[in-house]
C-alpha cells in the first residue's frame, strides 16, 4: 500500500517536471518570436531560439547522465 502511493507521487513529480520543461520551452519561443518581432531582425529570434534550445539540451542531458 505505501509503496504504490510512493510510486505514484514519483511518478507525479516527473509528470511534473516533464510539464514544466515544456510549459518554458513553448515561453521561451514565444518570447523569441516577440523579440524578432520588436528588433525587425529574424536573426535576433533564431539566435535566442537556437540558445534556448541549446541550453534545455544540455540541462536534458546532464541530468541523465547524474542519474
């Protein structure tokens, strides 16, 4: 009994987590997508896109390589 309710609150807390990283990653290009849209420049929206990205693979990565 107590072990299924553990289960269950892991599994939660990474539906959680999972929610999260992609909760900021559709804000991150959303705020990319207004940023080139005020600076005129599409180069300015794919540099943060392309940084964004870069950086939510390599905290992705990094933590599975941890566990």
């Amino acid at each position: 009994m107590a072990t299924d309710r553990t289960d269950r609150n892991k599994l939660r807390r990474a539906n959680l987590r999972t929610a999260l990283v992609l909760a900021s990653v559709a804000v991150v290009f959303f705020v990319g997508i207004l940023a080139a849209r005020f600076v005129g420049d599409g180069q300015s929206g794919i540099t943060v896109l392309g940084g964004a990205v870069l950086l939510f693979l390599i905290v992705a990565i990094g933590r599975n390589l941890r566990k």
